[in-house]
C-alpha cells in the first residue's frame, strides 16, 4: 500500500456558502469583469457588481415562488450565461442546484427530478419543456417549471418585485459549509444515475485549493476562461466555481460546433477541455496542411515540438540543433496553431479521460502547455493535477492539496479529504459501499511514484481476462488507438476469448477529407467504406500504435470497423462521452463474433 498527501492551500470557511463569493467580488472588486455574455452576437462584460444584481433579483422571484431552504431546484440547459446566473440564484435562495443534462431523455429527467423531490426546474428550450410536461404527472412535488428562452430570468426579477433586499440577505447566509450545495447525478455507466450530494465544503476545498495551486492561471483582472463543456458536468462546475472564486472572467458557450471562431473572439488566456478537443484541434490542423500540400512540413513541426517538450524533461535540455529547428517552427506552424486556441493562451487543464503522451508533448512543444487532471462527481471533479511549473506528462499530477491518494493492494486508488461528496442521495447503501473505512473507493487503478504522481492505468470493473487468464486493462490501448484522427471510438473486447479484439467506429468529420483525399466516391459513409481495404490500412496503423504501449498478450489481434456510431442516443455513452461498455456489447454481438470467427 502506498500513499502520498500535500498539505492545504486554503482553509475552509466553517460557517460560509458559495453566495459569500459573490458579494465578496462585488465588495472587492466591483468594476472588474467576472463574467462574459453574447449580445446581439458581441461579447459583452458583465461587472461583479452588475452579476450580484442580477443573482439576488433572480433570487427573489424564488423565494417568492416558494422555494424554500433546502429545496432542490432543476437546471436543465446548454451551457450559456443563464446557467451560471441561476445557479447563484438557487445558493442564494438557500436552494440546492439539481443540474440536469440538456440531452437527457424523459425518463431520466423524470428519475432526476424524482429521486431529487425537486420543488421547481428551469429549463432552457421548448423540447427541456416537453420533456418535462411529459412526465409532470409522476412528478408530485414539482411545482413550477420557468423557460430561459421564454423569459424565465425576467419573470423571476417580476416575481420577486415585492421581496426584500434583508430577506435575500437572510436566505443566502441560511447555507453552511456542510450544507448541501449541489445534487449532481453520475453518467450512469451501469444502472440508474446516482445523485452525488456535493456540499459548500466540496466546493470551497477544491477550487479553492486548485485556484491556489494555479495562480499564474487565475490572475483577477487579466485572466479569462471560455466555458464550453456542459456546466450539468462536475468538471464545468468546477469551472464556474474556481472563475468566481478567482476571481477571472468567465464566457459560457453552448457547443462546440463553431468553437474556434468563439475562441477567436473571446481570446481567453485558459482553455478548459477534454482530449477530444484537442484531439480535433490537432488533426484539423495536420488534415488542412496535408489539404494544402504542407503535410510533410507540418509532420516534421510535430515531431520537433515533441521532441523539444521530451528535452525540457532531461538535465541537459534541449540541443542548439533542435532550439533553432523549434524557433523556425515556431515563426512558421506553431504560432499559428496558437492562434486557433484564441491567441493568448500558454495553458489548458484536460480532464475526463488521458490525454496520452504524445499529443501532450505536442501541445507542450507548441507553448500551450496542457496540464493532466483526473476527478470523478464525487470528488467534485479534480483530486489530482499537474502543477503549472512542475508538470509530468503522463500522468494525471499530484493530489489536491489538503487531500490524500492511498494505492490499495490490489491497485485500487483511493481518496481522502474534504473536497468529496457527503454520500448518495437516497442511497445509504451504495454510500457505505463506496466509503468504506473512511476513504472513497473510486474503482479506477492507478500507481503512485516517488513523488506523488498519478497514472491511471484502468478500471477495476472494466479489467478483461481472455481465455489465457491474462488481465488486460482496455483503456490504455483505446486511447491510442482513439488518438488517430480517423477514429472516433474504440472498444477493446476479449473478456474469456482467446485473444483481444477491438470494435472501431470513424470519426465523420475527418473521414469525408481522408475519402477525398483518397479518390473515393463522393458521399462515401462509415458504412461504405468500412471494408474499404485503404481504409482498413489506416485503421490498422492505428492499432499498431496502440499495440506497441502495450505487451503482445494485450495487444489487438482483429477489429471491426462499424457503419454506425456509438451515440448517447442510443445509450452507448453517457454525457460525459464514457462508454457503456455493456450496452455496446449487447447492440454490437454479432461484430464481435465475427472477429472470433476462424
């Protein structure tokens, strides 16, 4: 058993909420920019001051409502302006948030707003309205459902006209520390979504002791950050919170469908995201040189900025070979890839599943550093990071500070401190279950070195044992394998088969430029082409990627590509984009036989 443990940065209120941050800024700060709102398509600040205004009016029209301390209110929308508004407003109601995510069918919302007893829900468009209406009838305790998009925020301010300012003041200080803050219900990979109970205190120890940790990134007054992962995820409210609580500006963004021309436009010095992002950030940029006949000086920019990040790691740094090559690449490439990610940038925090090695010296090698974390709900997303100035690539870095990660003896890592969930809401047992001793039991495994960094290498449950009784851990090949730019997902199965095997779908941005670029018919799919032995070629270099980060007994032997995608529709992935293994497996039966055939 093995453990390590870095000391607090930052004490913890014992009698304070989440509310305590926005006065605090507007009394501090009043005339800085906390936040960022589009209006008529134009960026537009919004002050500390003007943000508390606007929180405590949309407060009133709650407590006006009925909405009494305690009770559990819905958030059900697309990240925008609104979300961080009315979250405020539910905490300074003496409310708790429920976020619901945008893309969730009835029956879960139901089940969210059911298991919670939610009192009253805002949701964002006319289908979040339906959604509801569909289910109202099992919904006893749920009293008020207000639109966004129908002027939810003006009909709370009209509602709450005759509420008092001393009335607001005694409802936001009604929280305390270990008062619940949020009820934010997992992805549900297996099962029912479990709705993680997240108190003020989960809030305060982490991002108050990642913003510590982080300070280069969080300079108030000259620091930014564009939202765009779904604010219903733990990791986006991390976001929020650690923005407030910095202070630093914050933009909100719905999707990511146009994100470069928002990053263009907002310009923001940090860059939230998951591997998928810059995943496609890096592939788009290899794929448009390759479309204008600078691939190969493109290739050759890559793997000077991986190996002059591998360098910066040695005693003796980088050569003076190499320091002019990156100069060179840096007036020619790199500085152009900088400017894509909003221009100002030298840092990004990815979380949600491994970056990998390569596209992390990459982006390092570039000068936009991307910092390795690792967090699940119920640690209030990050209980582990790389620091800004001591960075290990490959790793998800080193505990939050105030907390511990213990490596139990079958690999398992397990947590402690005050930045976890109180338990399950409704849900003793599964709490008691996964707090056992004292400590979270996360049912990822990872190592420990000597100095305190963390590597995921797989999840317990999700371990493979082939027919051979060799234990294969999927997640590390499937990264690789997913970081090809024609892949989109990647499925490793083997588990009693006499060898590994892989299901492989195509990721349909790219794979329109690779059927181009390869003569082949226009409008060509995933599903006419997925025999295509061209195709088949790219796809195995992948997989020989992926098979040399792993031994000979866990490499992939067969794949399948399919002619569909793993979609959350569909129930293969959850909102978080992790795989639902089992169902992938059941709906996909018949294409792994068929890598088991003779």
């Amino acid at each position: 058993m093995r453990e390590f443990s870095l000391p607090a940065l930052y004490e913890v209120p014992s009698d304070g909420n989440l509310t305590d941050l926005i006065r605090r800024n507007a009394a501090q700060h009043p005339d800085v920019a906390v936040m960022s709102r589009k209006v008529a398509g134009v960026w537009t600040d919004v002050t500390a001051t003007q943000f508390l205004a606007e929180v405590r009016t949309a407060a009133k029209g709650l407590i006006a409502a009925g909405v009494e301390p305690g009770d559990r209110v819905a958030l059900m929308s697309r990240t925008r302006y609104e979300w961080v508004l009315l979250d405020f407003a539910i905490w300074s109601a003496g409310a708790v948030t429920v976020p619901v995510y945008e893309t969730s069918s009835p029956e879960q919302v139901q089940w969210i707003l059911g298991d919670s007893g939610a009192v009253a829900v805002l949701v964002e468009s006319d289908a979040h309205a339906d959604a509801v209406a569909s289910v109202r009838d099992r919904l006893p305790l749920l009293r008020h459902v207000w639109q966004i998009e129908k002027g939810a925020v003006d009909a709370l301010r009209t509602q709450g006209a005759e509420v008092s300012e001393e009335t607001v003041d005694l409802r936001s200080a009604a929280a305390k520390a270990d008062d619940p803050a949020t009820i934010v219900y997992t992805s549900g990979t297996t099962g029912r979504p479990k709705g993680c109970v997240l108190t003020h205190r989960s809030f305060f120890a982490e991002c108050g002791n990642v913003v510590e940790r982080l300070k280069p990134l969080f300079r108030t007054g000259e620091c930014s950050v564009l939202l765009f992962l779904p604010a219903a995820h733990v990791f986006g409210r991390l976001v929020e919170v650690a923005s407030v609580m910095a202070p630093i500006k914050l933009g909100c963004v719905p999707d990511i469908k146009n994100l470069t021309d928002e990053l263009a436009a907002f310009r923001p010095t940090l860059v939230l995201g998951v591997p998928r992002v810059f995943e496609k950030v890096y592939n788009a940029a290899r794929a448009k040189a390759q479309a204008d006949g600078k691939g190969k000086i493109f290739d050759r920019a890559a793997n000077t900025a991986i190996a002059y990040s591998r360098a910066l790691g040695t005693p003796q740094g980088p050569s003076i070979g190499l320091k002019v090559r990156h100069k060179v690449f840096d007036r020619l490439v790199y500085g152009k890839l900088r400017a894509v990610l909003g221009g100002r940038g030298e840092y990004a925090i990815s979380g949600g599943a491994p970056l990998g090695e390569r596209l992390g010296h990459f982006y390092r090698g570039i000068g936009f550093t991307v910092l390795e974390g690792y967090g699940l709900t119920e640690t209030c997303a990050a209980t582990a990071f790389n620091p800004w100035d001591r960075q290990k690539i490959g790793t998800v870095g080193q505990p939050l500070p105030g907390s511990v990660v213990r490596i139990a003896d079958d690999g398992e890592v397990l947590l402690h401190g005050e930045h976890l969930f109180s338990g399950y809401w409704n849900n003793e047992a599964a709490t008691a279950e996964a707090l056992a001793d004292g400590w979270f039991h996360t049912g990822d495994i990872g190592t420990l070195d000597e100095d305190g960094y963390l590597a995921i290498t797989g999840r317990k449950k999700e371990i493979i044992v082939t027919a051979g009784g060799k234990n294969v851990a999927p997640a590390v090949i499937e990264d690789r394998i997913r970081g090809h730019a024609l892949v989109a997902e990647c499925m490793v199965v083997g588990d009693g088969r006499p060898f590994v095997g892989a299901l492989v779908t195509l990721d349909e941005e790219f794979l329109g430029r690779w059927a181009e670029g390869h003569g082949k018919p226009a409008g060509s799919t995933a599903l006419s082409l997925r025999e295509d032995p061209e195709l088949l070629a790219e796809v195995q270099r992948a997989v020989d990627d992926g098979n040399a980060a792993v031994s000979k007994a866990e490499s992939v032997r067969k794949f399948r590509v399919l002619g569909a995608q793993f979609t959350e529709e569909a129930g293969h992935i959850t909102p978080s984009l992790k795989l639902k293994r089992n169902v992938v497996a059941k709906d996909f039966a018949d294409e792994v036989e068929s890598i088991y055939r003779s």
